[in-house]
C-alpha cells in the first residue's frame, strides 16, 4: 500500500474542499475550448446584468419611480441567462467526462438532452426566483449562490419533473461544512481575481499613457474605481473568470457524492487494487 | 378481462376496478405512458413560465428597492 495515497483518497475521508478544487482547477485545466463556451454564453447576460446594475446605482433612491424601465432590463437580462445555461450545463457535462476519462470531451456532449436541460432550467428558474426575493436578507442569496451551482451540476438528471428535480438538488448538498470551506475559498478568490483583473487595466493604461494621441486622462477616469460601470464590470470579469472553477468543483462534489452512495468509489477503488496486484 | 381470456387470479393485474392480463396492461401502459410524458412536459412548461414571470419581477423589485436603501 506504499505510494498509493493518492488513489486511498477515493475512498478516504479527505474529501475536503481544497480537494474540490484541485480536482475541479485539474478538470479546467483540460477544458480549454468549454471554458471558452461557458464565457461565450454567460457574456450577453453579465453585460446585461452589469448594465442593470450601473443603472440602479446612478437613479439611487429614484429607481422605484422607473419600474417599467427596470422590468425590461431585467427581462432582457434573463432571456440571456437562459442561453448561458445551456452553456453551463455543457460545461457540466464536459467536466463529468474529463473526471471519468482521461480522454478529450466529443463534441457530442453539446447535444444536451432535451430532458437533462429540462430539470436544469427549472430548478435554475426556482433559484434565481427565490435569489432576488430574498436578496435583502443577504444570508439567503449567498446559500442561493451555491444551490445555483449544484443545480448545474445535480439537477439535470431527474428530467422535466419540478419536485424530481428539486429532490436531487436536495441529494446533492451533502457534507454542509465542505460547501462552506468552498464558498469562502472562492470568496478570496474573487477578491484576488477583482484587483488583479484592476491592476491589469491599470497597468495597460499607464502602458497606453505613452502612445501619441491617447487621450489618458479621458481613460484614466473611465478605466478608474469611482465609475461605477467598471466597478461592476470589473467584478463581473472576475466572477467570470472563476466560474468555470467553481463549476467544476462543484461537480467533483456531486460526482464524490454519487460515487459514495452508490459504492462506485470502493468499486474502483477495488479495481485498482486488482489491475496493481 | 379486457381480452376475454381466463386468467388465474395471480396473473392478473387489477387497474381501475378492471383486471389485466400481462399483454392487456402493456398494450394500456404504452398507451399512458406518453399521455403522462406529456403532461409532466406541459407541467414544466407552466412551471417554468410562472417561474420566468416571478424571477423578472422579483429582480427589478429587489434591484430596486436595494438601490434604494443603498
């Protein structure tokens, strides 16, 4: 049993979120051309939804008085989230085959079954419904963020069925602490990712400063942290560029999950043990 | 028996109030099926609608009222 730590951890108790992570940043890794159509998908929507949020932030106390101006955008905002699920749920997909085969993904899991789509969108729908009416309690849309996340990844297999879709949701939360450890690591990540994606601008800005012609006081102020569009831009980029690693530990979570309930991880873990011996 | 046939009591299969025989209730339950197929479809499609409709309000709403207080 010498040198086969890696392989116990299958069926060890160390499954703990910085292994999510490893797992899921190893999953990226591989990924490359979904992760590209994970952001292609999920840009229309952000940009939607930065825009909605650097409206809010200059009507201030006024934007109750500008409900149908509001509404629109933020229906805008959800048809375009509706095409960035498909995108989420083939990323899911690709990710699922890269933790089970060390083989490249086919392009034939872009073809999401319609069934698959079907319990992923609705579930998503019943997460972002409650996410907005509970924002202002601000501990609730935080759990939201996770659910929205294991929904990607759990929900898709229970079909078009509300209430079979909602249970396997509710399977795949697992071990609670895990999913917090995760959520604060990737808090921090997010404000890493926020002033590293700041300084890389900053940093082209005063690269560009030197050009002939540019108008760098123009851009300065633009490109700086009191206009709130960047502000939100910013953070949204940020978010953006995580979340194919979120996505993907996420999914090392339910697949751990799944492996441990159905006794698949002693399984290979027995396999191992056989094609070594 | 919807076929005629005399079946024993343990190979029939009651459904509704009307015993089935083996062939009878495939013949009937490849005939609900797709009807129930349907119907889960129809219920999420509403499901969905209602869900879309609340999620748009709820977002303005919120979106909203948190500008305001912010």
């Amino acid at each position: 049993m010498v040198g086969s730590a890696v392989r116990e951890d299958v069926v060890s108790g160390r499954e703990g979120a910085l292994r999510l992570i490893d797992d899921g940043a190893d999953a990226v890794g591989r990924l490359a051309a979904w992760t590209g159509l994970l952001w292609i998908t999920a840009l229309p929507s952000r940009f939607l939804f930065a825009l909605l949020f650097a409206r809010l932030v200059e009507l201030g106390p006024e934007a109750t008085q500008y409900a149908d101006f509001l509404r629109r955008l933020a229906y805008s905002t959800l048809l375009a989230w509706l095409v960035s699920l498909w995108g989420r749920q083939a990323f899911v997909r690709a990710c699922r085959h890269t933790l089970e085969s060390d083989r490249p993904p086919p392009p034939s899991l872009l073809r999401v079954p319609a069934r698959e789509l079907a319990g992923y969108l609705v579930v998503a729908l019943f997460v972002e419904a409650l996410f907005w009416t509970l924002l202002l309690t601000l501990v609730a849309p935080v759990a939201l963020l996770v659910a929205a996340g294991l929904a990607a990844a759990a929900s898709g297999r229970a079909g078009p069925n509300p209430l079979d879709a909602l249970r396997e949701l509710g399977r795949s939360v697992g071990p609670a602490m895990r999913l917090v450890r995760l959520l604060v690591a990737f808090a921090v990540a997010l404000a890493f990712a926020t002033v590293n994606l700041h300084l890389f601008f900053r940093l082209g800005l005063w690269l560009a400063s030197g050009v002939a012609g540019l108008d760098a006081a123009g851009w300065n102020s633009v490109l700086g942290w009191r206009n709130p569009l960047y502000r939100v831009l910013i953070v949204t980029g940020a978010a953006l560029l995580l979340e194919p690693f979120w996505l993907a530990a996420l999914t090392v979570h339910v697949e751990l999950l799944r492996a441990r309930s159905s006794g698949d991880d002693l399984r290979r873990w027995f396999a191992e043990l056989r094609s070594r011996a | 028996m919807s076929c005629r046939k005399v079946v024993c009591q343990e190979c029939a299969t009651t459904w509704d109030g009307v015993n089935y025989c083996r062939p009878c209730l495939a013949k009937r339950g490849a005939l609900a099926t797709p009807r129930a197929r349907i119907g889960a479809w129809v219920g999420w499609a509403v499901m969905c609608a209602i869900l879309f409709a609340l999620a748009g309000r709820t977002m303005a709403w919120s979106a909203a009222l948190f500008a305001r207080m912010w």
